[in-house]
C-alpha cells in the first residue's frame, strides 16, 4: 500500500513508542543529577574549582579551615611536665628576682663615653646593638646594672659584689614596678657576694637550696636582667655542666674563694647577681661571671653556689662583716703525679706548697711541705676551693681534724684556726657621699624633690622660644641622690631642661609654691607637670610622676 506524504496511519504509532522511550530515558538522567547534587550537599564538596576561585581575584569561596586535634604521643608527655614544670618555677620566682641599678663616680671611659668591663670589647659595626650606660662628665657619675634577689619578706637581697662595687647610690625594681633606694648591708670582694637592704614589709623571697647536693646534669634556670633595662626579667635555661670550676683572673688574690657552678644556661652582662634555680624553685647558685673573649654569652657562664653564698650572708648581717678563718698554708689541687707518688686512689686533695709565717697553724699541728690534705673532719677534700671553704667560716680558735696523705702513709692532725690577717677591710663598704665635683657645684636642695630650682627668666624664655607668659620654674640641677634622678632634666647637664609649671594642678612660680604644693603627694609620689624641651622651638608638655623625700 503506498503511503503519501501526509498519511499518519500506523507511522503515527511507531513515533508515540519512540518519543516515550526517550522521555523515559531524560527523567533517568534529570533524576540521577538531582540526586547527585543531593549527595555532594551532603558530602560537603566543593563548589568551586581552583580555576574558578583564581578567576574571582583569589578570594575562596569554600568553608573556613576547620582546627585539628593535637596529635597523641604518649612518650612526648614528660617533655610537657617539664615544660609545665619550668613555666611554674618562672612564675612563682620572678616576683622575689630584682632589677638592680648603681651610680659611682667616673673611673674608666670608653671610646662611647661609657663604661666597660676590663677585657670586653665591641665587635666593630656593632656598637647601636650594646646598650653602654653613658657617663656624666659634668658630674663625675656613671651608671650600671645588675641583678639580685629577694631572701626575706622584710628586703634583704643577695646581690654579686661587682654589682654594687663602689655605688654611691643603689636602687632596685621589683617585677611589679616598686622602686627602692637600697642600703648596702656589706659585700665580700674574695666571695663577690653582697647584701642589700631595702625598707618593704611584704616582699616575696626566695628559698635557697643546696649546691651540695647539686649533680651534673641537673636542669636549671637563670633569671635576670641581661643588657640592661630593655630584657629585664628574662627566664632562660640550661643544665649544670660542671662545678668546683674556678675562675682565674689577672688580679687574683690568695684569700679569694673560686667555687663555681657552670651551666649554659644563656647569660649575659646584667644577669649579675640574679638566682640560678633548680626545677623546684630553689636558689643554687648567684649568677657572676661568663667565660667569653668579646664579653656576651658563649655557653658558659658560672655561678657562686648558694652554701657559700648564704655563709657569707649571715656573717654580714649578724656581724657586718665577713670573718675568715684559716690554716696557714699555701695550697694547690693534687696533681696526677701526687696521686700516683702516694698511691692514692684518686686525683683528688689539696697538696701544701709552703706555709704563710712559721707560726701557721698548719705547721704547728705538723704538716710538711708535699703533703696532701685529703679530708677534714671526715669530709673529703677534692679541690682548694672545698677546703677553703671548710676552713674559712668557723672561729678563730677552733680545732679541725686534717686527714693527711704522706709518703709514709695516712696520718690525722689536729690544726687550731686563726684569723686571716688584711691589710684591707673583708667588708667593703660604698660611700654615700656625693662626688666632691657635683657637691661644689650645686647648693643644696631645700624641697622634698632634692632638685634645685631657680624661677624662669624672662631671658630663657625667649631664648628658647617658650611660649608668651609661660611661668614656672627651671630645672637647674638634678643630684644624683634626688628621687628626681632620671625622671627629671636639669639644665646644667645638657643642652636639654625642664621646667616646673605646676604640683597636683596647681602652679608654682616660686620655690615657696613649690614646696606647699609637695604636700599634696599621694602616697608619697606626686604629679609634676613640666615644659620640656631643647634649645630649639620644640617644648612638649608633660607630667612626670617623682617620689618625695621624706619631711
């Protein structure tokens, strides 16, 4: 049967089937993507490919990054102890550790106009990086830093003797930003330790420990105030590499006792005088010395162990003074060849070299030169600062039991102690006078700032371009006993001044305002408002916060 072109008779039918089919075959499709996106919702994919984010500038268009769980390793949890540990020992002693800052007449310059210890250096080109503490040519006066620490609520502090050497005015911070004008109790050169005193009922001291009991190895922490005020308070950490070092110095002297403990906890000039802690908190030792050829931390550093310290303590503050005791003898360490010539089991003791007089009392209890002290009153003697030690701090009178190694065998001797004979005081003491060139230069202070003032004269002001009808009075001198000392300027020193315009918000023009005005301090501080500024246009107003002399 032909079929014409418009004929939809069994054609029509055949089509009806296929178009379903296919109609089938796209909601498959169309379901199946539905569902696919369903399912990547929930997967959290990303929306955007990398292409897409780089084509909208980089700005992300995914989730934000969620955190992470710290892995667990068991074998890392003592390091946390540890670490926890330390973090509790830096916060329970930083409060008792103080900042410590002396003045002292002018001795020796450096290429800075500063101070610097005998035998440090500046690298060249690093000078703006060490922080030297200026002189004052004018006044004769340097500064310095240091380090100490508290050691009874009532303000004693154990310091380092070179700290405070020669200072006639000594001040210490605390963590909490006291400040206190420090008297020195006394200080022990042939020890370097010292003893300060401030005037405070509720300070936070520190516990002592033993050096004795002190091993090699041991973790510990140094706290102090390396490079001056910048790094004050600083906690680092180390071992005890060693102990029983000594240190040899060109001036050295025979009755000076060198019993270091060395440890590589990093220490620097500044840390002076601060503690040395084990990991319960316990002072061991007082920072002193570091062993380096340009003067700044090369690993070894040394500290005076807390027994000798704290014997040297007592004795300042029970008698003022440090009282030695000793048996006559020049000594040394026993050598390899002592050892083996007495057949000793170890090298170990202190061989008699000679005797000081020939009533030493070594030599009255029958010691001869060569022999080797090996024990006194049952304590084994290892080096000559151990039986220094032994012997230094009993009584002159007192009889101690020496162990002796000689080449006929081992003999006990009994010694009786004397006194060791000075020709200089055990105990120095700084002065408290101010340098003769700034007491003959200044009259003496008459307000409870301890400046001396003058009223502003109509010539200053425009010399320097204060402002019109500017009142108040100039800063002529600030002495170095002044609790003004740093805080305010005073013009005889530099080109730079202050002037006082007000007290607590009242003016003052005349030093009778000023002193009625000094009555209002708070707490024994008051709030002086200053112009202050250079020979130049430039003044800026200012207050300064200065702590009063007592009425």
């Amino acid at each position: 049967m032909e079929v014409g072109p418009f004929d939809t008779g069994p054609k029509d039918d055949n089509m009806t089937t296929h178009a379903r089919n296919w109609l089938k075959f796209g909601s498959l499709v169309g379901l199946a993507f539905v569902l696919g996106l369903f399912f990547a919702g929930l997967l959290n994919l990303p929306k955007a490919s990398l292409a897409q984010d780089r084509d909208r500038g980089g700005r992300g268009t995914g989730t934000p990054i969620l955190p992470v769980s710290a892995p667990k390793i068991p074998a890392a949890r003592p390091l946390a102890e540890l670490s926890e540990a330390y973090a509790a020992v830096a916060q329970a002693v930083r409060p008792a550790v103080v900042f410590i800052r002396s003045e002292r007449p002018v001795t020796t310059r450096s290429r800075r106009g500063g101070r610097l210890p005998e035998g440090i250096t500046i690298p060249p080109g690093m000078d703006p990086f060490f922080q030297i503490p200026p002189d004052h040519p004018e006044s004769g006066i340097e500064a310095s830093s240091g380090s100490g620490f508290v050691v009874s609520a009532d303000g004693y502090i154990l310091t380092n003797h070179h700290v405070i050497e020669g200072a006639t005015r000594v001040r210490a911070q605390l963590l909490d930003g006291r400040v206190f004008d420090a008297r020195v109790i006394g200080s022990d050169a042939n020890t370097d330790v010292a003893v300060l005193k401030v005037d405070a009922t509720d300070l936070t001291p520190s516990a002592l420990g033993s050096s004795d009991d002190v091993r090699v190895g041991e973790w510990v922490l140094a706290i102090g105030n390396p490079l001056g005020e910048d790094l004050t308070f600083s906690v680092t950490q180390g071992i005890v590499s060693a102990k029983g070092r000594p240190m040899r110095s060109p001036n050295r002297r025979d009755t000076e006792i060198t019993d270091y403990i060395q440890t590589d906890a990093a220490i620097n000039r500044g840390n002076s005088g601060g503690p040395l802690l084990n990991v319960r908190g316990e002072v061991i030792g007082i920072v002193s010395a570091i062993a380096s050829e340009t003067g700044f931390f090369a690993g070894y550093a040394f500290a005076v162990p807390i027994d000798l310290a704290r014997n040297v303590m007592n004795q300042i503050i029970e008698n003022g003074r440090v009282e030695r005791t000793a048996l006559g003898v020049f000594v040394e360490s026993a050598s390899s060849e002592d050892a083996q010539y007495l057949g000793l089991d170890a090298i170990a003791g202190v061989r008699v070299r000679s005797f000081s007089s020939d009533d030493s009392p070594a030599k009255r209890a029958g010691l001869e030169p060569g022999d080797v002290i090996v024990a006194v009153d049952g304590v084994p003697v290892q080096y000559v600062a151990q039986l220094q030690q032994l012997v230094g701090f009993r009584r002159a009178g007192e009889e101690v039991r020496l162990e002796v190694a000689r080449k006929s065998g081992r003999e006990e001797l009994t010694a009786r102690l004397t006194t060791i004979p000075s020709s200089e005081p055990e105990v120095a003491q700084p002065s408290t006078d101010q340098p003769e060139s700034e007491a003959e230069k200044a009259p003496a202070p008459t307000n409870r700032l301890g400046i001396i003032v003058e009223p502003l004269s109509a010539a200053l002001i425009q010399r320097t371009e204060l402002p019109a009808g500017t009142r108040g009075l100039l800063v002529r001198s600030v002495p170095s006993t002044s609790p003004a000392s740093g805080k305010l300027l005073g013009s005889d020193k530099s080109s730079n001044f202050d002037v006082i315009t007000a007290v607590e918000g009242k003016a003052v023009r005349t030093e009778a305002e000023l002193r009625a005005a000094l009555k209002d301090g708070k707490n024994g501080v008051v709030s002086v408002t200053v112009l202050r500024g250079a020979l130049t246009p430039q003044v800026l107003e200012e207050p300064v916060r200065v702590r009063l002399l007592p009425e």
